[in-house]
C-alpha cells in the first residue's frame, strides 16, 4: 500500500474548486516533486495532504501506518505577528512536540536533534536570537530547522528555497536528497525549480490547466515538457 | 513611613486583607499568564467580550438569590467562551460580530436583570459599579469564594506550566502544529476554558470592565523588553504579580482608592517605564 494515495481530489476553498480530479499516489522512500504555475494549487494540495484545508472531493488514504507526527512540514507563508516575541531555539525546538505526546518538557534527546538541526542550518550563532528580527532567509532556515525536527517519515516542502541564496540552496538540495537517500524518508517538495525537479525529483506531479503525474524520465521525454516548461518558467 | 507600615501591619492582621493579598496575587499571575497568549493570538478580544458575558451571568446569578454566585458564573461563562471560539474560527467578520453582540447583549441584560430584580442591598448603582469596577468586592470575600479562588488560580498555573511548550506552538504557528500532530484545536479550547475561569476570577479582583487591563498590560510591558517566549511569559508573570500587590497596598492605605482601578493605574504606569526603558535601551 502506499503512503499517500488520492483518487478524484478536488481542492478548493469554500466549494471553488481550483483542482479536479487528481489522482495520484505517493509510495515510501518517493521524492515527488509537485510543479505547476502561481496560483495553480500547490500549496491547497499541500495543506489538503496535511489535513488543514478539507477535499471538496474524493479521498486521500493514508498507509504504512503513517501518523501525523512523523510528518515535517515547511509552509510557504507563515502568518506569524510583527512583534511576536520566540527566539530560534524555541521555534526549533516545536518542531519536536507532535512526538511528545502529554510529556510536558523537552528532554536531552529533543534537544540535541534541535541542536542539531539548528547546526545544519547554519543557525548556531543565531539560536537565541529574535526570530522576527532575522532576515527573510534566515527565517526560511528557521522554520525548515523546525520541519526537519518533525520529520520522520514524511516531509512536505513548500517552495524550500524560497529566499535562500545559491550556496544555501545547494546545501539544502543536498540535504535533502541525503535525508531521502540514507534516512529512508519520504518527500513531497513544491518547487519552481525546473533544473533541481529534472535532477533530483523521482517523480512529478504538475498542476495546472494539465495534469501530469509519472517518473522524471518521464516527464522529461514526454511532449509535456515543452508545453509546461513554459507556463513554469512565466510561473 | 513607619507610620505607614504601622498602619498596613493593623491592616494586615484582618483575615479578610490577608485573603484579599492572595487571591489578587493569585489572579494577577493567572491573567498574566495566559495574557501573553491572548495578545499574540490577537484574542485580547474575546477576553474583554468574556468579561462583558460574566457580567451578565453574575446578574443572573444574583437574581435567583444564588448565595455562592461563582459556580454558576463560571459555568455560563466558560459555555461563551466555547461560543465564541467557534464563531471567531469560522469566518473573521462573523467571529468579531459575535464578540460585540454577545458582549454588548450581556451587559445590557445584566443591568436591565438588576433593575427589575433589585437586590437586597437596595443601591442599584453601587452595585453595578461593584460590578462593573470590582469596587470592594475583593475585601467581601466569603471563606468558600476564597478558597475556589486559590483552588482555580493554582490549576490555572499548573495547566499552563505543564502546557507550556504547546501553547507556544499553537500560539506561534497554528498549522504547523496541528499538521504534525499537535492537537490545535483541543488546545485552542483548553485556551478559551482557562480564559473564562480567569476572568471570573479576575472578576473580584479590578470587576468586569477592567479585566482586559489585567490581560493585557502585563503582556505588552514585557514585549518592550524582551524578544523571547519564555523570558516575555515570566516578565509578564512578575510585573502582573508586582503591579498587583503594589495596587492593592495602595488601594488599602489609601481608603479612596478603589482596588481595581489602582491596579489598572499602577500596570498602566509599568507600561510606561516599559515602553521608556525598551525605548532606550533601543529594543
Ligand atoms: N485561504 C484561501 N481562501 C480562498 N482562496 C484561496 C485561499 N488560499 C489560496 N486561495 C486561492 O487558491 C488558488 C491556489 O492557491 P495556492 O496558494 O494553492 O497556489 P500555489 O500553486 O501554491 O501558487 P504559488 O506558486 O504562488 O505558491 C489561488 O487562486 C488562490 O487565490
Ligand atoms: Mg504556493
């Protein structure tokens, strides 16, 4: 069984839909890669995988056991107050409590993977600073130090390189693929990044007026390529 | 001066001014608390629509001739507060609209309540302004009142140290919580219970008009000072207690001043250095 599989979604808000009919499936260990133009769903289909916006259609099934709390997630946009008041530790450190159930502080083991976490952000010297006070980059770093201390089996990522500069960009893609490839753990990235997609993704979901779903070589080869590299690169 | 600490001494060894001290220390660390929460959640709203909704049910509590009316105020209250929360999730517009109405509506019926039904004492406005400004009603404690009082406060305190961490979380980032498995919505309403119970408590202490200062104050001082969570949280925690024990001595000594708009006045002076001190130390 897979580990997410969807059948006929439509997503939408409020009864409009923006997607119809998808249907895809995500098994363990995939890298998916989900491409498409501005405005095409993306993010609904994300929030939707997560539980935050209900399907106006179909089903989502998840298997192998999957629990919300091995689940990462980096958003696209946290709405987060000008003056709210968290350092970058704190915020790490959320990332934790979906697996600690009604344990009310962190133990020496949530804090080193933080710590940890926060290290291959590159944060260290950040780490008790003011989030708010950092820049937009830096808070990108922040909050995937925080999705990757939630992560166990899944992680959803929503445009990640958002903000980040080249090196930075790297080191993630790396990152990443070392946590798909050694640690076994499954991936679900939103990117604008058509040459990261054709080199890293395993497979490939684009929205948008066209629905593709299949393998990179796939996508790729297919005449699909021409047709979206368009609208992505206008994206 | 010794004078002065003559006098409070006297004071002092009246049981009622001792439980007074407590209970207004106990419920100044409760609201401060949960304050910081409110403010950043932008739910400082629902904590003054709540106060409203607690004066209506006290109304009603003292109308049926209710000897001990906090029970029943508590009930009436946490069951809007659950109200509210739902209307203010599903649609913004909507959720401000039920605030105002239900507030707005609870104060109204309350002070219509009080003028059909007359209490025993026969002073109508002096009981609504007791109401409404907390007058003495902090000195008029019964041993029974005093005691849920301490009971509330210290459970109060006790959720929230042992839910700390995740009333961060869902104060911080909601969807992030509840995407990875924290329970957003079960601590949203563990929020609006614990909020109603210390606004019924808070209710004795500065009366229904001034709880949001309670709420409020203690949380946005500390924002001018410190820029984390935890150092906020127990800024406010101090500064509510402080701000609380300095009003009441205040409010005792000086037999003019009425208790709870002197605390009010002594929090409203703690923002102020606040705001001057965060000011210059360029914060
Ligand atoms: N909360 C919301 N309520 C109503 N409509 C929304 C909401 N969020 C997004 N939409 C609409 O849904 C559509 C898809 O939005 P979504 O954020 O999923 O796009 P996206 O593919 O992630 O785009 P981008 O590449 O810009 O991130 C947009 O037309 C947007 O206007
Ligand atoms: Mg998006």
């Amino acid at each position: 069984m897979s580990l997410i599989s969807c059948e006929n979604l439509s997503l939408g808000y409020e009864g409009h839909a923006i997607v119809k009919d998808l249907s895809f499936h995500v098994d363990m260990g995939d890298y998916l890669y989900i491409l498409g133009e501005n405005g095409s769903g993306k993010s609904t289909l994300i929030k939707t995988l997560l539980g935050l916006t209900p399907p106006l259609k179909g089903s989502i099934r998840y298997g192998d056991g999957l629990k919300k709390n091995e689940i990462g997630y980096l958003p696209q946009q946290t709405l987060i107050q000008r003056d709210f008041p968290a350092s970058v530790e704190e915020i790490v450190r959320s990332g934790c409590l979906g697996r600690m159930g009604f344990k009310p502080f962190y133990g020496a083991a949530q804090k080193e993977l933080a710590a940890r976490n926060i290290e291959r952000m590159g944060l260290t010297s950040l780490k008790k600073r003011c989030y708010r006070e950092l820049s937009g980059g830096q808070q990108q770093r922040v909050l995937l130090a925080r999705a990757l201390c939630a992560t166990g089996k899944l992680l959803l990522l929503d445009e990640p390189a958002a903000g980040l500069d080249p090196k930075v960009t790297a080191e993630l893609y790396g990152l990443i693929r070392s946590l798909n490839e050694k640690d076994g753990v499954t991936v679900i990235m939103v990117s604008h990044d058509l040459n990261a997609a054709l080199e890293y993704a395993g497979r490939v979901l684009h929205i948008g007026s066209r629905i593709f779903f299949g393998s990179r070589e796939a996508y790729r080869s297919s005449g699909a390529l021409g047709s979206f590299e368009g609208d992505v690169k206008n994206g | 001066m010794a004078e002065i600490l003559d006098n409070l001494r006297q004071y002092l060894a009246f049981p009622f001014v001792r439980y007074a001290i407590i209970v207004g220390v106990l419920v100044a660390l409760c609201s401060s608390l949960f304050g910081v929460t409110l403010v950043l959640k932008r739910f400082s709203f629902i904590g003054d629509g709540l106060s409203h909704v607690a004066f209506g049910a006290m109304t009603i509590a003292t109308i049926l001739k209710i000897k001990n009316e906090m029970p029943l105020t508590l009930l009436l209250t946490i069951i809007c507060a659950i109200f509210l929360l739902r209307a203010g999730q599903s649609t913004k517009i909507k959720g401000d609209a039920a605030v105002a109405m239900l507030s707005v509506g609870a104060l109204a019926l309350g002070y219509l309540l009080l003028n059909i039904f007359p209490s025993n004492s026969g002073n109508l406005s002096g009981d609504v302004c007791a109401a409404l400004f907390g007058s003495a009603s902090i000195l008029t404690l019964t041993a029974t009142e005093v005691w849920l009082s301490i009971v509330l406060s210290l459970v109060v305190v006790g959720l929230f140290v042992f839910f700390y961490h995740k009333i961060f979380a869902v104060t911080f980032d909601e969807s992030f919580a509840s995407a990875t498995g924290v329970s957003a919505k079960s601590y949203n309403l563990l929020i609006a219970v614990v909020v109603a119970v210390i606004i019924v408590l808070a209710m004795n202490l500065v009366g229904s008009l001034l709880i949001s200062a309670l709420v409020i104050f203690p949380a946005l001082s500390a924002m001018r000072l410190y820029k984390s969570f935890l150092s906020v949280t127990i800024c406010a925690a101090v500064l509510s207690v402080v701000c609380a024990l300095l009003g009441l001595l205040i409010a005792i000594l000086a037999p003019r001043a009425p208790v709870g708009p002197t605390i009010v006045a002594v929090n409203i002076g703690a923002f102020l250095l606040c705001s001057l001190i965060g000011k210059i130390s360029g914060r």
